[in-house]
C-alpha cells in the first residue's frame, strides 16, 4: 500500500499531464514561461485574493513574506510548537527570534490561549517587538482564524497563514491562502496540490507587499533582473512545474471530494476507539494528512509495528516539537510551555491517505489498527 498514490494519480490522467508537460519542451520557455503566469492568475482565482506569486518552494514563500515586512533583527515571530521546520526555520533566515506556541490537542493548530500569553511574556521580560503571528493550517484544516485576528489586532501584529498543507481548504467559503495578510503554500509533490518537484506560492491583496514580492523573488529586482533594488532571493517556479499544476488544477476538486469520503470512512471505523480528527463546524480540511493519536507511545508503537507486517505504511508527523530541535538552541524565546505539543508528539501517527484510496483499503488499515488495540 501507498502513504500517498502519486502513480496512481498520474496513471488516472496521463495524457493530460504529458500533454500539459510537452507544450513545455516544446516551447523552450523553461524560466517565467506563458504556463507561470497563467497559473498565478488562476490560483488567485481560486483561492479570492488579487496577488499570487509563484515561487520555488514552500519554505522560500516563508521567507520571502517575512522579507517584504521587513522583519530581522530585534523582532519577535510566534510559531505554533507542533508544525513542519520550516515555518520556524525562516524566522532566524532573517535575523527575527522566534517564540513557539502551544497547539489546541484536538484540532493540532495554535492555541489564542497560549499566543497570547507568549505575546504578553515577551512584552514584559524581552527587549524584542511583537511582529508576526504564523498561523499553520496543519494537516489541512484550517486555524482559528477569528481568534487569531483578535488578538493580532489587539498588539498590532502582522498575520502570516502557512497554508502549505491546507491548499484547497476553506471556512465557509473563504478559502486557505486568504486568511493571512499574506499567505504562503507549497506544491512539494505529497501536498494537497503537490508538483512533480519543488514548489510554492505567495498569496496577499495588498498592492505594495505583491510588488516587494515580486522583486525579492528575483534578485531583488527593479525594472527587470539586471536592475537590483534590494537583496533578494533567486526563487522562482519553474515553467514545468507550472505546466504540471495548471492540468492538475483541472481535477483538483474532485481529488478534494474524494478525499472527503476517504476522511468520512476512516472515520466512521475508527471513532470511539482512537482519536479522530476533529474538524471544527463551517470548515473544510484539505487533508494533507489523516491523523489520529492513540494512548501513549507504546501503544503508538505496537499499531505502528501491527501495520508494518501487513505491508502498511504509517508515519509520525511530528516526532519532535519545535521548541526541543536542535537548531533552535540558542535562538529562541521559550515564553509559554508546550505540554500538549510535547504529548501529541508522543502519541500521533498519520495513516495512509489519498484521493485514490479503495474501500478495502481503508478497511485493511483499520481492521489492523482496532485488533491491536482491542
Ligand atoms: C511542507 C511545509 C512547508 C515547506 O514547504 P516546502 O515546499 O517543502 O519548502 C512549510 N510549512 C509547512 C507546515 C509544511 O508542511
């Protein structure tokens, strides 16, 4: 069994993506082709917002955000404790600290609670300026939003939505990559709208940032690349992997409503004896992942091993909170401590999920999982 059928889904709709693919080579446009811009239009499109820039990746759409604010030494950044790196890692890329927050247990997104707590202890024991709230949508579903706006609008902070897993999700019917000031996704292949390589994009409504954007993604540019205004990145999206994501756009939302039912069956099976995600009212996940968590590690362990030996794969997002990498030693504020991040990291584990999932193979996962824990 597969974690994630990339094959399959290329097998589904292979004349589509090897035509969308040979218009490429055929073209020769390979940097900022016709297919780059086409697809920033249609993914802002989508998504309700007036600016898109497509960039290489995830991470880089991150730090370019933070770049176009101007955000380095001196300031503080608030990054949920339980998330991927990288929505950490670009916080010190340009010089800012970065203060995590621990998560709800239930929905594995960051806690007001807790956010504003650090935000008060960094008020009244640092020298650092509140700046920038990083919101992640983790596994797909999207954050507190509401909340979350309160409180930035209350300190007057800036409001970053990594919305790297949730491309596709919504809260009624505003879409992920709108509820940020700016909002950054990433087209990494296993990503709800995943690219056959590296990929990401920038997404905000304000004129001025868009135009910061659009520079710092090439070298800091002015009038064009050999006229450089600022210090800025080379990160670009490649005219492939544009070409790939505009014939993958043409059946993304069937892949979305099939992974609804995926999602709704697993969930059926398994409510009761595990905990099941919880999607709160009004909301869509795009279901970058279907994770539960179990009792302890232990436990963990054994339906880990019980599905190993039926050829299964599962995997543990995230072994690790954020606040304990190494990398972060010495660079960080710890404001708030992060037990729930810290118990969720012990207990998880993410199970195989996919549009092309069949009925008996979610059955075949979850009969393992309820005859291991009885
Ligand atoms: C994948 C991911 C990223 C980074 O995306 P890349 O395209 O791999 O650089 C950032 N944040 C979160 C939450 C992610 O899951």
């Amino acid at each position: 069994m597969e974690f994630r059928d990339l094959k399959t889904q290329y097998l589904r709709h292979k004349e589509h993506m090897d035509s969308s693919i040979q218009d490429v080579l055929f073209g020769t446009h390979f940097i900022s082709g016709p297919q780059v811009t086409q697809l920033e239009e249609r993914l802002s499109e989508f998504v309700g917002v007036k600016h898109c820039i497509a960039c290489a990746n995830g991470t880089d759409a991150l730090q370019l955000a933070l770049m176009a604010w101007e955000i380095g030494v001196g300031d503080a950044v608030f990054v949920p404790d339980f998330t991927f790196f990288s929505s950490g890692e670009v916080v010190p890329l340009v010089g800012a600290v970065p203060v995590f927050v621990d998560v709800d247990p239930l929905t594995f997104n960051i806690n007001s609670e807790s956010l504003e707590n650090a935000i008060a202890y960094v008020l009244h024991h640092t020298k650092l300026k509140p700046r920038v709230v990083v919101a992640v949508d983790l596994f797909g579903q999207p954050a507190e939003y509401d909340k979350i706006r309160m409180i930035t609008e209350r300190y007057g902070l800036l409001l970053l939505e990594d919305a790297a897993q949730s491309f596709g999700g919504r809260i009624g019917e505003r879409k992920t990559c709108s509820l940020g000031d700016i909002s950054t996704t990433s087209f990494f292949p296993a990503k709800p709208l995943g690219c056959y390589g590296d990929g990401g994009a920038v997404f905000t409504d304000h004129d001025e940032w868009a135009d910061r954007l659009r520079s710092l993604h090439v070298h800091g540019k002015g009038g064009d690349k050999y006229d450089n205004i600022r210090i800025g990145l080379n990160s670009r999206l490649d005219t492939l992997q544009a070409a790939v994501l505009l014939a993958k756009m043409d059946f993304f939302e069937e892949e979305l409503a099939a992974c609804e039912q995926v999602a709704e069956r697993y969930t059926r099976r398994l409510e009761g004896a595990v905990q099941t995600p919880h999607i709160l009212e009004n909301r869509q996940s795009a279901w970058a992942q279907y994770v539960i968590c179990l009792k302890d590690t232990e436990e963990r362990g054994r339906v880990i091993a019980n599905l190993q030996a039926a050829g299964i794969p599962s995997a543990v997002y995230y072994k690790k909170p954020m606040h304990r990498q190494v990398a972060f030693a010495g660079k960080q504020v710890e404001a708030v401590s992060c037990l729930e991040t810290v118990s969720l990291c012990e207990r998880c584990l993410a199970l195989p999920f996919h549009p092309y999932m069949e009925e008996e193979q979610i059955e075949a996962v979850c009969g393992r999982i309820l005859g291991e824990i009885g």
